[in-house]
C-alpha cells in the first residue's frame, strides 16, 4: 500500500471539499465553524479507530490465553496416556494370575444361580401341576406367574451354561428335557388365552376381567419378549421359545372371531328364498353395527390405548366383508347385483351402518372402499349386460306381440277415441322400474342403465319399423287380407308418438343437465321413432290415394271439362278414409291432415301438368274459373275435418296461384314469372312450360324465354318452404325437349 498516494488522494479530496464549501464570498465568515466541524469530526473518526484497535488487541490476548491453556491440557492428558499404557504393561500377567479366581466365580455363578432355583429344580413337577390347577380355574394372572418363574429359573440355568467357554451340548438337552413340560403349561396357557378372546364382545357385556386379566398377560408377555431380544443383541443368548408374540396371536384370534361373525350371518341359500341375499346383508348391517357399538363402549375401556382397538376392529370387519362380499358376488343373478351395489355403495360407508351417530367412521378415508372401483365396475357391468340381455328379449317379445294382433281380426285398444297398442307403456314401465332401482345405487349406475334403455329402445324400433315395412308391402299385395290394417297403421302412428313423449320425459327426469356424453344415442332414438311415425303416416295416404289414382287421372281431360265426378269422388274418397282418422291423437292427426294437403295438391298440379287438355285462350277463362272452385272444394274440405286447423299456408294455395297464369296477359308475364320464381324457387321451366300447353296460343320457346329472362333477373325473396317443397316432387318421365 502506497502511502504517500494515499495522502495525496486524501489532499486533493480536501481541497475538493473546501473549494465546494468557499464558492461565494459570504462563505468566508464561516470559515471558522467549517474548521471546528472538521476538528470535531476528526476527533470521532481517530476515537472509533482507536476503540478499534483496543477491542482487537484484546480478542488476541484472549485466544493467547486459550492456547496457552489448550497446550497445558495436551500435556496432562499425554502424561495420564503414558501412564495407562505402563499400567497395561501388567494386565496380560494379573490375567493369567487371575485364571483360577475366574474359575471359582464361574461356579460360583452357577451355584449361587442353582440356589436360587433350587426350589424350581426339584418341584418342577409339582409347580406344573400347580399352574394348570389355576388354569383350569380361572385363576390365570396366579398362573402366569407360576409360569414365569419356571421359566425364568429354565432361562437363568440355560444362560449360565451358555456364558461357559466351554459348552457341551448334552447339558443343554438335559436342562430342556428337565423343564420340558413349561412348554406345555404355556400352550395350555395360549389356549385359554384364545378362547376368552375368541369370545371377546360377548365377554366384555358380562365379565371384562377376564378380558382385561388376558390382555395384562399379553402385555407381561410382550414385555419379555423385547427384553429376551435385546439380551440376545448383547448376550447372543435368547430363552427357548421367545419372541411368543402374543399380541399378534391375540389380534389374529379376534380376526378370526370376525370372519367367523361375518359368515356365520347367512343363514340361506337362493334356493330357499329369493330375498336371500338382502335379508343376509341386512342381517350384517345389525351385526356389525351392534358389534361395533361394544367394541366402541366397552372393549377401548378394557384394552390399552395404544391397540387402537376401535379402527383395529374396523379394519378387521371391513377385510373379512371385503372377502366375504367377493365370495358372493361371483354368482349374482338379476336384482341381486342392485341389492348388493346398493348395500356397498350407500348403506355401508352411510348413515346406517359406518356413518351411524355412535360410530361415526368414515371408512372411505380410514380404510378405503369396500370393493375396489374395478370389481364396482365390473358389478355394474354385469347386472346393466343382464338387464340389457332382457330387455332385448322382452322387447323382442312386445314387437312379435304388436305384430301378430296386426294379422288377427281383432281391433286395435282404444283410449277414449285413439288407437293404440300397450307397447309403449310396457316399455317405459320396464325402464322406469329399473332406473328406479339403479338410482338406490349411484346416478353414474342411472346413466349407464338410461343410455343402454335408449339404445334397446333404438334397437327394438329399427325391428318395428321392419315389421311395419313387412306389413304395409303384404297389405298393398292383396288389401283382403288384413281386415284392420288402416286401424293398426293408426294405432303405430299414434305409439311413435307415445315413445316420442315419453321418451322426453324420460331424459327430462333422468338425464343429467351436465352430462353431454351419448346425447346422439338419444337422438338417433328420436330419429328412428320420427321415421316410424312418419312412414306409418305415410301409409295411410298412400292407401287412400291409391284408390283415387283413377280419379286423378281423369282430371284435365275432355270429360273433365263438363263434369264434377272425379273431384266430388276424391272429397268422398278421402272423406271415408278421415273418419278411420279420427282415432289419430290431435298432433298426429294434424300431420296426417297437412300431409293429405300436400300430396292432394301435389296430384292435382301434376294432373295440371299433364299435358292432357289444350285449349284457346278464349276457353283459359272458364278452365280458370273451375280449378279455383275445385281448390276452394278441396279448402272447404279440409276446413271440415279439420275446423280447428289453420289453412293460411296451405299447398292448396298453389293451384289458384298457377291458374292465374292460365289467363294473364303475355306482356305482363315476366313480371308475374319474377314474382313467382322469387317466391318458389323449386319452379322449374320445364313446369312452367307444361302449364301454358293448356294454353294453346302459346309457343314453348317463348315461354322458355321468359322464363330464362325471369330467372336472370329474379331476386330472392320469401320462400314458402311448405309449398315449395311440391314442385321438388313433381317429376316428369316424358320429356318436353
């Protein structure tokens, strides 16, 4: 270090400072106060420094010291190490001097040890003898400790043979036989101390002494096993037959007293009730809350603290159920899979047995479940596959049922006025009833059974609707043969229907609001039963309309002009068959209504098309006027049959609206072509162009032309998708050009 940079560096640090402090003149008459200020600062700084020095010189003549020390101990202890070792000099001498002195105190040991047990020595016999007297009465604290001294005279003799250098094994097997029959005395002893506690929660109603005289002997026991073993970590030495672990063989007799309960509870078989298994689970239920209700009143005030006597006994019924419910749950049948479920699920870790005020155990987080999630699964899997199984053959049978009243000569049943058949009900009681049943056990159990319902409804009418098929093609073969086909086609209608309802119902009650899992299995079911009912529908026009196909035929022709036959007889026609209607429920009678609509409109304006009948334009006027009085027939009609239903859109509307085109005035055309293919358009040319062949004054190419005129200036507008939807249907097989 560089002290004369240093004294500079603080200069020029000074005159730094003193040239910052006199920048103006007034600055000077302090000059005075910046110098004392200084001087008193400096006095600080050289006190600190000093105070400095001092505390550091007296820390080292204090480690000086401490050293000085350090070293006189090193000296002492070197001088007593030198000592020993010329003290050890002799050691190896004294020891053989000594070599007789060992010899007379080992027998010295061994016959002051024989003294002793003198008494045990020569009355082994009679304290056998003894000790089994007080057994047998009850007396067994006496007992034990008869036992523990004979055996600890045994262990002390063996022990002194053990301590020789040199032992001869035929001494070892003399003492043992002399003393063999303590062996007995103890498994007589173990014996006594199994029974009592085999019968521990009956024991403890009326006479707990014995249990807590068992366990204070358990405790004795356990003590002298742990001191037998760590004399042998010392010794190498243990008494022949330790550790007994008594406390173990006491749990392990208490383990099978609760096995033994558990199963000693059923009483019988499948074969002699069918209620067997809910009677025997319930019979556990009182079992082991009663057993349990003793232990927790009775047995923790008998057995020490640290047993933990109650979660012990918990834990031990809890395995033996475990077992004893995996025993029988191998060979459930039908309702037993709920019985059981329910029992595991709710009743035992609930308020009734586990969850009771005077137990209040919660198993789930002492033990765990009773079974483990997979064999749950594996429970529920099989009674859902056993229930599937059966409403595959139940519903199996309701669809043969339905389909061969259809082939009898027997009437459909009647609700007030509506046919129906007891599908539907039968159905939904059957799902009903097991929902029911799985909602005692878990809601997932409630949706695994509500999605396989649905999908065996969907299954049972895809095989309905094959069967509705099968009946509609035999029917159309001969229309002899099925005397009521009408009344049962009504009566499917009005079923699908049902099944639709019901079915909302259904997963209003049951499906969960926030499960979106298997919601297409649903609607795949309300699609299946939408297309029977749909279909069915249809059939019934069908066969209606087949009986007008004449009628129809004859519209637009010669005769046509001058007669009203054809369309009195369709009204008539259609008429007769709208009584059989009648027995449609109101939603589906009206789709029947706005289908006949429709399909009525539909072969009228097809009729229309037909190229049947042309005329001048002069003639355009009066063939006007008769289609508007046949729509205004055919509105009529249905306002009849139907005085509640509205008609504002209905198809019918369209042939009043094409007969208008029959009449207009050619220079005014586009405009209406452009009205009208803004409104319909599902209006093709070639339609168009098959309309004006009524009229005779006009060419095909011009009304082609048109209507290309039309179609390139159009723009959309307000579609009627109701009667748009007709002239999608409307398909020609002879072509124009």
């Amino acid at each position: 270090m560089d002290l004369q940079q240093l004294e500079e560096e603080a200069r020029q640090a000074a005159l730094k400072d003193i040239k910052n402090m006199l920048q103006r003149p007034g600055q000077l008459e302090k000059v005075e106060q910046y110098r004392h200020r200084v001087a008193r600062k400096k006095a600080s700084v050289e006190a600190l420094l000093k105070t400095g020095m001092q505390n550091q010189l007296e820390g080292v003549r204090v480690g000086l010291k401490q050293l000085k020390t350090c070293l006189a101990d090193v000296r002492e202890l070197k001088r007593s190490i030198n000592e020993v070792e010329n003290l050890m000099q002799g050691v190896p001498e004294l020891y053989d001097a000594l070599e007789d002195v060992r010899e007379e105190n080992t027998k010295h040991s061994q016959l002051a040890t024989a003294v002793e047990n003198i008494k045990h020595i020569f009355n082994v016999e009679t304290s056998v003898q003894k000790t089994m007297a007080l057994i047998e009465e009850d007396k067994l604290l006496n007992a034990h400790q008869c036992l523990a001294d004979l055996e600890n005279a045994r262990d002390d003799l063996l022990y002194e043979l053990h301590k020789q250098p040199k032992q001869h094994a035929s001494d070892k097997i003399t003492l043992k036989r002399h003393f063999e029959k303590i062996d007995t005395v103890a498994q007589a002893l173990e014996k006594k101390l199994r029974l009592i506690l085999s019968r521990t929660l009956n024991t403890v109603r009326k006479e707990p002494k014995f249990i807590v005289t068992a366990l204070r002997i358990i405790e004795r026991e356990e003590k002298n096993d742990q001191f037998a073993l760590q004399q042998e970590k010392v010794t190498s030495f243990r008494p022949p037959g330790r550790p007994r672990q008594w406390r173990a063989m006491a749990m392990n007799v208490l383990k099978e007293a609760v096995i033994t309960r558990i199963e000693g509870s059923r009483m019988e078989e499948r074969e002699d009730n069918k209620m067997w298994l809910v009677r025997d689970l319930e019979v556990l239920r009182q079992n082991i809350l009663e057993d349990l209700r003793v232990v927790k009143s009775l047995c923790v005030l008998c057995f020490p603290q640290h047993y933990n006597i109650f979660e012990e006994y918990v834990r031990m019924y809890h395995e033996g159920l475990s077992n004893y419910i995996e025993n029988i749950a191998s060979g459930l049948q039908g309702n037993e899979y709920v019985s059981l479920l329910s029992w595991v699920i709710n009743t035992y870790p609930g308020y009734e047995l586990m969850r009771h005020p005077d137990l209040n155990v919660n198993i789930q987080q002492l033990v765990g479940p009773l079974l483990p999630p997979s064999r749950l699964r594996a429970l529920e899997d099989g009674y859902l596959g056993n229930m599937e199984k059966n409403f595959n053959e139940w519903m199996g049978n309701t669809a043969e049922k339905d389909r061969s009243q259809w082939f009898s000569d027997a009437t459909p049943d009647q609700d007030e006025q509506y046919y129906h058949s007891p599908a539907a009900v039968i159905l939904f009681e059957m799902i009903n009833q097991l929902l029911q049943v799985t909602e005692t056990i878990h809601s997932d159990v409630t949706f695994k059974a509500l999605v396989m319902s649905i999908r065996q409804l969907d299954i049972f009418g895809q095989t309905y609707l094959k069967h509705v098929v099968d009946l509609k093609e035999h029917h159309f073969r001969n229309r002899d043969q099925i005397k009521f086909f009408t009344h049962h086609i009504i009566a499917t209608v009005n079923n699908s229907q049902q099944i639709l309802d019901l079915a909302q119902q259904l997963k209003q009650k049951y499906w969960p609001n926030a499960r979106t899992e298997h919601y297409e299995d649903f609607e795949k079911l309300l699609e299946t039963f939408q297309r029977i009912r749909t279909q069915a529908a249809g059939y019934l026009l069908e066969e209606a309309f087949l009986d007008l196909d004449g009628h129809f035929n004859e519209l637009f022709t010669q005769k046509w002009l001058t007669s009203t036959i054809s369309v009195d007889t369709i009204c008539i026609t259609l008429d007769d068959y709208f009584q059989d209607y009648n027995h449609l429920t109101p939603c589906n009678f009206e789709m029947v209504i706005n289908e006949a609509q429709k399909q009525l409109a539909r072969r009228y304006i097809r009729a229309m098309l037909s190229k049947r009948l042309t005329r001048p334009s002069t003639d355009c006027e009066a063939i006007k006027t008769k289609i508007n009085q046949e729509a205004k027939r055919f509105e009529r009609f249905f306002e009849k049959i139907a005085p509640n239903l509205s008609l504002n859109d209905s198809p019918l509307k369209l042939i009043s609206m094409l007969s208008g085109l029959l009449v207009c005035d050619l220079e005014v055309l586009l405009l209406d072509l452009h009205t009208l293919l803004g409104n319909y358009p599902s209006l093709t040319e070639e339609q168009i162009v098959r309309l004006f062949y009524i009229r005779n004054d006009v060419k095909a190419a011009e009304v082609r032309q048109k209507v290309q005129d039309a179609n390139q200036s159009k723009k959309a507008m307000v579609t009627i998708d109701k009667q748009d939807c007709i002239f999608k249907e409307i398909v020609f097989s002879d072509k124009l050009w």
